[in-house]
C-alpha cells in the first residue's frame, strides 16, 4: 500500500466537482485514496471544505465546466494557497459552505459512507 500524500488527496476529492456524473467504481476509487492517507473524516471533511472547495467549487456553476480533470499543477498550487489562510477563510467558507458543495453533496456523503 503507498503512502497518500497531501495532494492526492486534492486530487481525488477535486473530481467530486467535475461535470460529469461519477459512478460508483469512480466513488470508491475517491474512497480509496482517502482512507489510504490515514487521516480521519474530521481531517478530511476539513481538506474538502477549506481547501479543495474554495478553489473548484465554480465549476458546478459554469455551463461549460471542467469534465475530464482538473490540471494537477494549477489545482495543487491554489489548494496549497488554502493552508495558510486564517479564521476569516474558514469564515468565508462557511458563509459559502451551501453553493460551495451543492452540486456534490450526495457524492461526498457516498464517499463518507465507504470510509
């Protein structure tokens, strides 16, 4: 079993905001590499809400969204912008928390169920 580090994490919780349906083998696959890093669902809702939401959370609301992928470069640098912002970015996520997960809150609670 390989060690997850922190951007595969980015990486697999970011197709949760793809423009496309994710059928279940793709859920499990996320499920996998999630429980894989050892953190625990405390940990990892924190990374999918402050981290990997504040950055792809437009691509449910563009018409033409990103669908295959998000480019690995671009999404790790700007989730490793995420870290080091303060209360007022966890406020602000909050504040957004609905239209930040609206199109992928069934998903992610799939994905918590199979943690």
């Amino acid at each position: 079993m390989s060690v997850v580090c922190r951007e595969d994490i980015w990486l697999a919780l970011s197709d949760l905001w793809l423009d496309t349906e994710l059928d279940d083998g793709r859920l499990e696959a996320i499920a996998q590499v999630l429980r894989r890093s050892g953190l625990s669902r405390a940990q990892l809702e924190a990374i999918f809400l402050y981290e990997v939401a504040p950055v792809v959370w437009l691509n449910h609301w563009s018409v033409a969204g990103v669908w295959s992928a998000f480019d690995r470069d671009w999404l790790c640098a700007q989730c490793q912008r995420q870290l080091g912002r303060g209360r007022w970015h966890r406020l602000r996520c909050r504040v957004l928390r609905w239209p930040m997960t609206y199109g992928c809150r069934a998903e992610w609670q799939q994905v918590v169920a199979r943690l």
